[in-house]
C-alpha cells in the first residue's frame, strides 16, 4: 500500500525501546511484524521503455549489411536479462541500455561486393593481351576508342560500403560496355599512296 502500515510496525518497535526483559516478547512480536513487513514489500518495477525501444531499434537493423552486428546482439542479449529487474537495478539497466546504443553507434558496413568490377578488369587484361598476341599492337593502338575504356576503369572507386553496391556494379557494367564498343583504328594507306 502506502506504507502506513510498515511506519506504524516500525513506531510501534521504537516505541518498545528501552524496556526492561519482561516485555521481551512484546519486542519480539514487534519485531517479527516489522520483518514480515518488511520481507513482503514489492519493489516498483524498474522502467523499461527505454529499453523496450532500443530493442526494437536493434533487431530492425538489417545485420547483413555490418561486419560487428554480433556486438550489438552480445550486448541486447545482457539488456533482455535486465528487463524483469525492480526499481533497484535501473542503473544497471540504464547501463545495458547505454551498451546497446554505443554497440549500434559503432557498426561498421560490409564492404560492396567488387568481383564484377575485377572480372571486368580481367576482360580488359584479355583484350589487351589478345590485341598482342593476335594483331601484334597494343590495345590502345588497335583500337580507336580505347581511351573509353581506360576511363571505364579509371572511374572505378574501390572502398565503398554494401550501399553502393549498384554503383560499383555500374563501374563493372560501363567497363565491359565499353569492351564491346571497342572499334579498329583504319588501317595507315601511307605507303599504299606513295
């Protein structure tokens, strides 16, 4: 209730102080109220909103996208075995809250996948080694539009994160475009007009 009745076992204990050991028994009965009383108080639940939020902010995070999303779970879970406590552990909550957000605060992104772009990278290395091998000339003299695609490549930025995962796919499709584009540089008729 209200706590009356606890003040009231505690007064009526105070107020036996100072007896003499005839009225022991009174002690004791007082005593034992102001125990049972006491043994049977409920603790206000502690407040968990908090923590019912930064839970639900936590498992919506996609945890594909991060390399330390294990951090973020080790410390939800010490949070979850928090949320039953009373009132007299909410700093111990407060502070599992404050462990989950910091563990949120401090997940670092995937890196984009860039096996397209070195495939890519690959068929360049391809065309120009064929362009040796076959025509015996360098690529960038075989072929007029060559330039396209060393800036295909030159326009490549590696260290991006999974969210730019469809513009490094770009840098590896506007790589291979400009393979396929790639046209013969006309034959020299110098000597042929002389």
């Amino acid at each position: 209730g209200d706590g009356s009745e606890l003040t009231a076992a505690y007064n009526a204990l105070v107020a036996l102080h100072g007896l003499d050991i005839s009225h022991q028994s009174e002690v004791d009965e007082a005593t034992a109220t102001l125990n049972n009383l006491l043994n049977s108080l409920e603790y206000k639940p502690a407040d968990t909103t908090a923590a019912k939020a930064i839970i639900e902010e936590a498992n919506a995070i996609d945890s594909s996208k991060y390399t330390n999303y294990d951090e973020v779970t080790a410390a939800v879970k010490k949070l979850q075995t928090k949320l039953g406590l009373d009132i007299r552990y909410q700093s111990e909550i407060n502070s599992a809250v404050a462990d989950v957000r910091a563990a949120i605060n401090s997940l670092e992104k995937v890196g984009a996948d860039y096996t397209s772009v070195e495939n890519a990278k690959t068929n360049v290395d391809n065309k120009k080694a064929e362009a040796l091998s076959t025509y015996g000339m360098e690529a960038s003299v075989l072929y007029s539009n060559w330039a396209d695609v060393e800036t295909a490549v030159n326009a490549v930025v590696y260290g991006l994160d999974i969210d730019n995962q469809t513009k490094v796919d770009t840098f590896a499709t506007n790589i291979n475009t400009a393979l396929s584009k790639l046209s013969f540089n006309s034959a020299d008729y110098t000597k042929v007009n002389e």
